[in-house]
C-alpha cells in the first residue's frame, strides 16, 4: 500500500476513485474506459499542480516520506557486483553508513552513503541513519581505500545528522567529521557527492566534500530540519512551515545559492512512486559527471577541487 502525506490526500483520493471505478468496470462489464482516461487526465493535472507549487516544508516532508528510496534500494539498479565492505578497524561496525566497491558501469567505484532503514527493526539497527564516530572512521577507511586503488568515490547522503548522543561525542564525534573533511579535500580520486533524501548538517556534511555535489529533486540539504529549528527558535514545532521557508533547504535553493552543482530530477510523483525510473535518472546524471571528472588531470582535480571549496558561499560588507 502506498502511503500518502497529508498535502499528497486529494492526489490518494482521486487514485482510489480511479481504481474503484476500474474494478467496477470489471464487474459488470460495462465500458467506462472514456470515465476513467478523464479522471486519469485529471490526475495528471492535479499531481503536476501538486508538486510543482509544492511550498518548502512539503518538500522537506517528501526528502523524508516513508516511502522514499535509501541507499540500498538504488544499488542494485544502478550498480553491478557491490560488494559491502564493513567496520572501521578500530571499535565497530556502524550500521548506519553503508559503504563497498561496486562496478558502475565500466569503472570501478567507490560507494559510502547512509541507510536509514525501512521497516522499525532497521530503523533502530541502522540508528535512523545517523551515524557516530565508528561510522564515519569506516567512511574514512573506505576514502583511503578507494585513492589506493584508484577508484572514484560516489557518497549518498540521506540523514537528520551525526548522532549527537553521549556515546558519540565520546568517541570523538567532532573530531571523526573534521578529519572526513579534510581527507575528501585532498583525496586524490574524484569525489561525486548526492542528497538523495534528508541531507542535515555535519552529519551530511562529512561524506559530502568532493568534485561535485548533485541534489535529488525533492532532497533537502540544511543545519537542521524545520522542526528542529522551529522546537528552538519557537518552541514549538508547529512553526515548521515557517522555519523551512527560512532555511531554504531545497535543491531549488541550494542551486540558486550556488551551492550544488546541478538537480536530478525525479518522476512526476517522486523517486518513491516510481524507483526504476528515479534510478536510471540518477545513474545518467553520475555517470556523466564521472566521465568528465576522469579526464582531468589529477593535478588540475585538486586545484579545481581547493577553488570550488574555497568559492563556497557569499557575503556583503557594510
């Protein structure tokens, strides 16, 4: 069973009279073909109106919709061989970030990205996707890896941020993400970074430094989510509509900012309506990317890479 989001409702109930009507056709063995093609046409309409003037919280609500492909759902379609590789040769192995080589096509990658699970018992064995120290050291292991043996890096980002539990920053939570950062700014493979969900602050942000940085259509890249930002500047989490218009989180906004190197697009209806197609989208656009990455010089790679990283972000003075 699909599930909608509150905003998606008129969209379920057109879909359910559409399919009632059809199995009533069914049934008594009347043509209601012409009645059906006019309320699928309608749909159509309704689910482009839907999402194209879909406000900022809504899309934060589809970067995180139950339904939403992870990271072990594109792997299979878009990659060949993966092979998991796991711990961090130092205290556990974190569920949370799920890393291997694979064969993208005629390379061999590099996969690191985060898992947030699907059903409850792997929502709490992969900690919701946000990993703690032992996860992004695995990470890092995998980075140093991959530069051995001359693979590209391919990371996927889809988590509410690093676990901020006592455990972590015990282990060195801080320090686990600031040596990520600076490893991914000199690795000296190309680095291809994408949102494909909840992209949340430093937990994002420690396997999300490279050559390029894509966004799913309706992925969300921010510090915090809007409820999280609401529970603090208001105190109450109704005010989430009005923090995601404040953060600006979408890919629309992060391009605009000049903070992301370009959108991939989705079907109609998101990558949770339609998972094939949401791949081969994603697999086009990385491979592409990828292609044009491993023409440059390594050399070139890390200057270019050092000026984008540099160029990030504008200010006025006064």
């Amino acid at each position: 069973m699909a599930t909608y989001l509150e905003f998606e409702r008129p969209i379920a109930e057109m879909t359910a009279k559409i399919e009632e009507l059809s199995l009533m056709g069914d049934d008594a063995k009347v043509n209601i073909a012409d009645e059906v093609e006019r309320l699928n046409a309608k749909r159509d309409a309704l689910v482009k109106r839907t999402y194209d003037n879909a406000s900022r919280s809504e899309v934060a609500q589809l970067s995180r919709h139950p339904d939403r492909p992870n990271l072990l759902d594109y792997i299979p379609l878009i990659f060949d061989d993966f092979q998991e590789l796991h711990g961090d040769r130092a205290f556990a192995d974190d569920a949370a970030i799920v890393g291997g080589v694979a064969k993208f096509r005629d390379h061999s990658v590099m996969i690191v990205g985060h898992q947030k699970g699907k059903l409850t018992s792997e929502k709490i064995k992969r900690n919701f996707g946000m990993a703690k120290p032992e996860g992004y050291r695995k990470a890092l292991r995998l980075f140093k890896l991959a530069e051995r043996f001359d693979m590209p890096v391919l990371t996927f980002i889809d988590t509410a941020g690093a676990w901020p539990g006592i455990d972590a920053e015990e282990r060195g939570q801080s320090e686990a993400i600031a040596r990520n950062l600076l490893v991914l700014a000199k690795l000296k493979v190309p680095v291809i970074a994408t949102v494909i969900g909840e992209g949340g602050s430093g937990g994002a942000l420690a396997i999300g430094v490279g050559d390029r940085l894509y966004m799913q259509k309706f992925a969300t890249y921010a510090v915090i989510s809007p409820e999280g930002c609401a529970a603090i500047l208001w105190h109450d989490r109704k005010y989430a509509p009005q923090a995601a218009e404040a953060l600006k989180p979408t890919a629309v906004d992060m391009q605009n900012f000049g903070l992301i190197d370009g959108i991939i697009d989705e079907p109609k209806e998101g990558a949770h309506r339609n998972l094939e197609k949401a791949a081969d989208l994603m697999g086009d656009t990385l491979y592409k990317s990828l292609a044009a990455l491993l023409k440059i010089p390594q050399d070139t790679l890390l200057q270019q890479r050092e000026k984008r990283l540099r160029d990030l972000g504008e200010f006025k003075s006064s």
